[in-house]
C-alpha cells in the first residue's frame, strides 16, 4: 500500500472536519497526517490528508468524500509534483557545554532557535518529511525533551491545478 496526499477543499463551517476524518475512520483508514487551515477565502479550508492504500481504496474514499455537502473538491495529489512542508519544533536539552554543537546542528539544517532557556533550546525548522526526521534523530543525542510536528501540507508545482473551487 501506498502513502497518498489528499487535498480536500471544505466550507469553513463547524463539524466539516469531524465529518470528514469520520468517514474516513469508518472506511478502515487512519490518518498519518493532518492539516487543516483557512484559505485566502475565508469561507473556504483546505485540509491536506495523509493515508495509506491502494488507489483503488482512495478512489472510493474520494467518492465517499464528495458526498458530504461541505466538500468542494477532493484532489489526491500522490502523483503530482508537489512543493510538501512540514513544521518541527524541538525543545533540546541544551547547557552551556552543548550549544554551539546544537547551533552547528540548527544551521546544517536552515533551522532557526526560537526560544533560549537556561537548559534547553527550541529549534524550528521546516522541510520535507525526511529532513525533519533527520534533524529529529541528529537531536535525539542530546536529549529531546518536548517535540511537535504539523501534518504534511502540500501543493502542485508551477502553474498546475487551482484546488480551489471548481
């Protein structure tokens, strides 16, 4: 089975995202990402949807999906060229002895430090899926204290497909 990127377009209305991750809960599927969020309308939210299985089983959650009234578009963008970003944000323990190892760290990756506190830091970075997993398992020796990860967000490259209403 395959990882597939969903951009699904929804009125910004309550409960449009407990409809949708519902019904996909129901068809046997869980989430491996989620990101939600307003669009230059505000009546119209974008969620961007990671699951996993075959084309066949999307296809049918995509019919599925467009039953429900909020839904305005549903576009799997698995095959797609994509720009896709995720946010990171890592509270490193961080005395005195280690930071400039953690600032050699932060800027290999074109990550930023966000906050300085007397033990530890906060990193943020943005990227790809496996640059944030390498920037995570680069900090795990130093000891990882709080972690938090957004879901994949996603769009098609260069002049591609509007995937707002249509």
């Amino acid at each position: 089975m395959n990882k597939h990127t969903i951009a699904i377009t929804v009125e910004n209305r309550p409960g449009v995202l407990t409809r949708v991750t519902t019904l996909i809960r129901r068809r046997g599927y869980n989430i491996d990402s989620l990101a939600v969020g307003a669009t230059d309308d505000p009546t119209v939210s974008r969620m961007t949807v990671v699951v996993e299985g075959d084309d066949a089983i999307i296809e049918q959650v995509t019919k599925q999906l467009y039953k429900l009234i909020d839904v305005i578009k549903v576009v799997d963008l698995t095959k797609e060229h994509l720009v896709a970003r995720e946010l990171v944000l890592i509270k490193v323990k961080a005395d005195h002895s280690v930071r400039p190892d953690i600032v050699q760290i932060v800027d290999i990756f074109r990550a930023r430090i966000v906050d300085i506190g007397r033990t530890s830091l906060i990193v943020e970075a943005t990227g790809d899926q496996r640059k944030i997993d390498a920037l995570e398992d680069a900090f795990r020796p130093f000891g990882i204290l709080e972690l938090v990860r957004t879901g994949k967000v996603a769009m098609i490259r260069g002049a591609g497909e509007d995937n707002r209403r249509k």
